[in-house]
C-alpha cells in the first residue's frame, strides 16, 4: 500500500475514533443531566422550603417559602423536566409544587409576581387549559398593578431601603411585564397589557447607556416621575455591567416586542445583546463573569445564570432576527455548560443542575453557586433549541 494510502486511512480511522468518542461524551452527559433532573423529582415536597441555591462550604441548601422572589423556578423545573421527558408522575408533581405558589396572587408587597407565578402558573397553563390557573394568573396581575405609578410610568420594585430610595426600579422588572401581557390575553382588560408597555418604555427611555448596556437601579421621585439616582444593588459599582442585569434586559425586551412587535423593542435588545457578546471580558467560551467590570477579572466568579437568561432569549431573538450570531452563541453556550466543570456530580444529593452561578455581590451572598433559576433558564434554553429544530 502506498504511503498516502496508509494517510487516509490514518485519517479515516482518526474521525470514526473522534465521533464515536464524541458520541460518548454527549450520551454521557445527557445520562449525568437525567440523573441531575431525578435529584430535582426526588427532594421532598414542602410548600415552605422551596430551593434556592446551594452554599457548598457549608454543605446546605437554602431554603426559602413561597413569599421569596425565587420560589416559581423551581415549580417551573419541574414543568420543564415533564416536557423533556413526558412522564405523567412528572407532572403530577410539577402540579403539587405550582399549587404552594398560588397564595402569592394576594402579595402585594414584591414586582416579583411575574417570577413567583408566572414561571409557575405560566408553565402549568401550558400543559392544562386550566381555568384555575387563568383566573390565578388574572389575580395576580391585578396585585401587581396596584405597584404603578402613573407619574413615574412604572411599577415599583422593592419596598425596603426607604431611607436611601423613594420609587426603586430595577431592570429586573421587565421580566414580570410577561404575567401583565397574559393576563391581558385571558381576561381582554387591556389595562395590564398599557401598564406593562408604559413600563417598558420608561425602562427604554431612562434605563440604557450610550453602549446600550443598562443601570441596575433607577430611583425616581413618585411625586413628579423625575430620576434621582442611577445606581447598582447586586453589581460591582454604580457605572458597572452587571452581568445578570444585562440578561434580564435582553430577555425582556425581546418579550415585549413578541407581544407588542413594535420594532423599538427588538432593536433594544438587540443592541444590548450585541454589547454583551462584543464585550472584550466574555469569556471564549461564553459564560461570563458576574460583572464585566468585575476588579478581578479572570480570577472573578462566573455567572451560568446570566449566560443561561441571555442563551435563551437569543434562540428567541434569533426567530425574529434570523442573526445567526444569536443562535450560535446560545448552542455554544450550551455545549460548553454541558460539561463536567459546570454539571454537579451525580453523587451529589441536591436538587439543582448546574454550578456556578452568582447571586447577590452587595451580600457576598450566592456567589459562584448552584442557584435554581440558572437552572430554569438552562431548560429553558435546551427547549427553545429543540422547539427550533
């Protein structure tokens, strides 16, 4: 045989040894994500211990009621994992956990309404033509609307620090807008549906810098709607691109142009996407820091939650856009968070999926973490993708 000959064939058998070892590696980890999805189905049923996050020092997860802005996510899981695998006990439990949250359409004292019921109920609706849970819904959003405040044009976020804040908005917010816009859906009352498009705009107007990255907080005064500060809660500094902020701005906007497709909104979110993408601090590999001005950087925290809220609105993005950028860095993402270094063992008895995500900077508090709704936003992301194919 010729000596190129022995080449090619080098070559040939060089690829199938690739492929198949390939191959293996992704079986591998989709079985490493089955066994991750049977610790959620597994954790006891509590209605005042829904997870939050997992602090690996101490061997703990934290535990939080239905009250805490995080509570939805998990519900939400659970519906994510049903329609992945389609097993009725899945979702039988998924209702068990959903019906904890149904005491929230009374509280009126978070804007984390969309996140709590939304991401709960919302998922719950899509597999039941449910009454019930449109009417939950419905009241839900009538208890987030007593938040707006027409003189500012938005709905209030947070209730504590009083002393240093009058009318706190965070960008945030723009996320709980989905619950007012199906709610509108539901009931026909276009009042939900103007509040969340006067939100919106006011968060388009005053929330944005020049390079389109976004402020975490905006402190207006409620008696004339005018800005008094324009400063960070959970990021490195006031003039700082939280990483995680950046996301809920992407997610956001691109939400509201699927509801309203006024163009405004998709160029938004298309311009902060393009800022988090271009940013010279993100990571090859797409995970990025929790703050891209981070003092540290690259010996800074990632953040799998901010990569995973942006992953899933680019496949979104991408449906209104057809930028291939969009939709290459959400399979990146992906392919590059189903690895060993971002999936928790399998040996590990919690009920998350991935590591590595970052909470709440100004408490030190969740940094560098399983967190569940990094986790929501992972399946959310995997099911987006599959829904393109």
């Amino acid at each position: 045989m010729k000596k190129h000959h022995f080449k090619l064939l080098f070559i040939a058998l060089s690829f199938l040894v690739s492929c198949k070892t390939e191959k293996k590696e992704n079986y591998n980890y989709q079985q490493k994500l089955k066994k991750r999805y049977s610790k959620l189905l597994e954790y006891n049923l509590d209605s005042l211990a829904f997870p939050r996050s997992y602090n690996p020092k101490e061997k703990k997860i934290k535990k939080v009621p239905s009250k805490d802005w995080t509570s939805g996510f998990f519900a939400g899981n659970i519906w994510q994992i049903y329609q992945i695998t389609g097993n009725p006990k899945d979702k039988e439990l998924a209702q068990k956990w959903t019906a904890f949250i149904e005491k929230e359409k009374y509280n009126d004292k978070t804007h984390d309404m969309g996140f709590k019921v939304y991401n709960s109920f919302g998922q719950a609706l899509k597999h039941n033509n449910n009454q019930k849970y449109k009417d939950i819904i419905v009241k839900s959003a009538q208890t987030l609307s007593s938040r707006f405040n027409n003189t500012v044009g938005s709905i209030r976020s947070w209730d504590f620090n009083k002393d240093k804040w009058n009318f706190p908005v965070i960008i945030d917010n723009m996320m709980n807008l989905e619950l007012l816009f199906e709610a509108s859906k539901i009931s026909n009352d276009s009042t939900f549906y103007k509040i969340a498009v006067t939100h919106a705009n006011t968060t388009l107007k005053n929330h944005f810098r020049e390079d389109n990255s976004c402020f975490h907080v905006l402190d207006y005064n409620p008696e004339n709607g005018a800005i008094r500060m324009k400063v960070t809660h959970q990021g490195y500094s006031n003039n700082s691109s939280w990483a995680r902020g950046q996301g809920w701005a992407i997610y956001g906007f691109t939400m509201v142009y699927r509801y309203t497709k006024d163009k405004k909104y998709l160029e938004q979110a298309k311009a902060t996407a393009n800022f988090f993408l271009n940013h010279k601090n993100l990571p090859e590999d797409g995970i990025p820091y929790w703050d891209f001005d981070a003092p540290n950087i690259p010996n800074e925290p990632r953040d799998v939650s901010a990569g995973a809220i942006v992953a899933s609105a680019l496949v979104e993005l991408y449906e209104y856009t057809k930028n291939e950028t969009y939709l290459n860095y959400s399979k990146k993402f992906m392919n590059n968070v189903q690895t060993e270094k971002y999936i928790l063992p399998e040996t590990l008895d919690i009920p998350f999926i991935l590591d590595h995500s970052s909470g709440d900077w100004s408490k030190r508090s969740e940094m560098d973490a399983p967190i569940v709704y990094g986790d929501y936003y992972f399946l959310e992301t995997k099911l987006r993708l599959k829904l393109l194919k």
